[in-house]
C-alpha cells in the first residue's frame, strides 16, 4: 500500500468513533456493531473514487506543466 492510500486510511480510522470493540467499521445501530458488507464497501469505493480524482488531477496537472514548458 502507499503512502498516499494509506493516508486515506488513516483519516478513516481518525473519523471513526471510538468503540469499546476498536473496529474500524463500527456501527453503534447493528446488532454485531459492524458495518454490512455493503456498507464496507460503499466507504471503500469513495474513497477509492476519492483516490482517482486525485489521481487524475495531478496527471493533468503534471500535463499543464509540460505544456508550459
């Protein structure tokens, strides 16, 4: 894992509340305080979404500097 996804994480595992289990995907409303699979996946997916967009805007930035070269 790099750097930059890991960083993702860790603002995860920081806006995740406390819990006395220390899950990661904890939820106060389900009966085993876990997230749904579905649910798991749904704030896996934004944040791979979140990684893309950067992704691909340091691409173009990086193109506009060429460009300007």
């Amino acid at each position: 894992m790099d750097g930059k996804t890991m960083g993702k994480f860790q603002a995860l595992f920081e806006a995740t509340p406390p819990n006395i289990e220390g899950l990661v995907f904890f939820s106060p409303h389900n009966a085993h305080k876990v997230l749904t699979n579905e649910n798991a996946n749904k704030i896996l997916r934004g944040l791979l979404k979140e990684l893309r967009e950067e992704d691909t805007k340091n691409a173009v930035d990086r193109f506009e500097q060429m460009d300007n070269v």
